[in-house]
C-alpha cells in the first residue's frame, strides 16, 4: 500500500479502537469493552509497523487527556494507574496479530495470538497488582481470568473479520 494509504487507515483504525472503547460495561476491577476487537482487527489488516502506529496513537491521545479509554476517560493517569497495563499490553497483543498473520503454519498462528493475549494480561496483571497492592494470584482470578475467553474470542473474531477486510480493501485498489 502506499504511504498515503496507510496513514489514513493507521487514523481509521485508531479511531475505531476509540469508539469501541466505549461500547464499555464498568466492572469493579476492569472495564469489559470491545476495544480489543479493534486492536486486534489493526494488527490482523495493516503492515505491522503501521498497526503499532495505529495502537500507540490511540494511546498517545488518551495519555493527553482526550477521552479515548473506557467510559470517556483520559489523560496519563490512566496509564500509570491500575488499568495502565492492560493499554500498555494493547501494544504486544497488536505486535502477536501483526506476526500470526505473516505465519503460514495455523497451529503457529493461533499460539502467537495466544501468546500476545497472554503478554497483555501479564502486563495487566502486574501493574493492577503493584498499583492496587493486591497480590498477583487474586489480581489475576479478578481483574484478568474473567476477560480472558472474551478476549480470545474478539482476537479470533478480529482475525476471521481481517479476512473480509483485506478482500474489501483489494477491491478499493481495483
């Protein structure tokens, strides 16, 4: 794809990741939203060093204070707090999609998209733990183990939605 294209949908896809950080149920340890269908998607469709654009820009404008996180919060206090892991870890998780989409092997690919789910919640994991001062086995059956299978089926839902995608976009370029 062109420079040009890919800037743009760098910026669509960060928006997306945004509006679908809102579609949020607020849970007393960790919001349950969508966004991860969005960063996942990014991974799955851009060239990887765009997607990791895509992902830190989102980011970068939450950390500024725009309210881009789950329910219309912002600014760098999000990242330092509890829930500062999981956003940091979108970043890993988007990096595993980027990689398993370049994999020809499907055992392969479905491990690195295991992995880089599992990498987000570790850094979830421990950052909530050492900010709320609640040890890391109770911070993972509370604030990790519940969104675990949510998560791997919106990561897989990305992927099978990435396929339409792609074939969508080809037929832009025609």
């Amino acid at each position: 794809m062109k420079k040009s294209v890919n800037i743009t949908f760098s910026a669509l896809f960060a928006a997306l990741i945004c509006i679908l950080s809102q579609i949020c149920f607020i849970t007393p340890t960790v919001p349950l939203t969508l966004q991860i269908l969005g960063v996942a998607l990014c991974g799955f469709v851009l060239p990887l060093k765009w997607a990791l654009g895509s992902v830190l820009t989102y980011i970068a404008v939450g950390a500024l204070g725009l309210p881009v996180f789950s329910a219309f919060k912002g600014g760098f206090q999000m990242l330092i707090g509890p829930t500062g892991g999981f956003l940091l870890g979108f970043i890993l998780l988007t990096a595993g999609c980027g990689l398993a989409v370049k994999c020809n092997n499907g055992l392969l690919r479905v491990l690195i998209c295991v992995l880089g789910i599992a990498l987000c919640h570790t850094i979830g994991i421990v950052q909530y733990s050492i900010t709320t001062g609640i040890g890391i086995i109770a911070t993972f059956l509370t604030a990790s183990l519940p969104f675990l299978f949510k998560d791997a089926i919106l990561v897989f839902a990305a992927y099978f939605l990435s396929k339409f995608v792609k074939k969508r976009l080809e037929a832009l370029k025609t």
